[in-house]
C-alpha cells in the first residue's frame, strides 16, 4: 500500500495503473476497512476455522461490501 498526499499527487506517480483508480481512498477510510472482523480476528488462532463460522461468514461479507470495485477479489466482483 502507497500512501500519497492527494489524489492527484497519486495519479502523477510514475506506477500509477489507471485501471485501479477507484481504490484511491482517504487513509481514514482504509482505516475504517482494516478495522473489520475480517482483519481484527486474523491474529487468532483459530482463524482459518473461524473464517468458515457464522460469524467469519459475516465478516467477509462486512468486508466485501467496504472494498472499492477494484480492491474485490476476482470471485467476489
């Protein structure tokens, strides 16, 4: 992850992909992503089991819906 001070100032980076300018988001709103269940409960160790829960369930879902078109996973779009 590239932080920049604009949005501009990212498009002007000499990597800049086009095709992924709808995850260019304000560093508060990728906060707001990392702090879903998806990403608090990875520390546990169960994780990979919890995933499959009710609840891993629903935090992939709280997820998927937070994620930009461009950030999604091919399966998910």
């Amino acid at each position: 992850m590239n932080l920049f001070r604009s949005e501009e100032h990212a498009r002007r980076w000499s990597e800049f992909n086009p095709n992924t300018a709808d995850t260019i988001l304000p560093v508060a709103r990728w906060a707001e992503i990392f702090a879903t269940p998806m990403f608090r409960n990875r520390p546990r160790p169960d994780f990979v089991s919890w995933l499959a829960s009710d609840e891993g369930v629903a935090g992939r879902r709280e997820l998927l819906a937070m994620l930009p078109p461009g950030a999604k996973p091919p399966a998910a779009s």
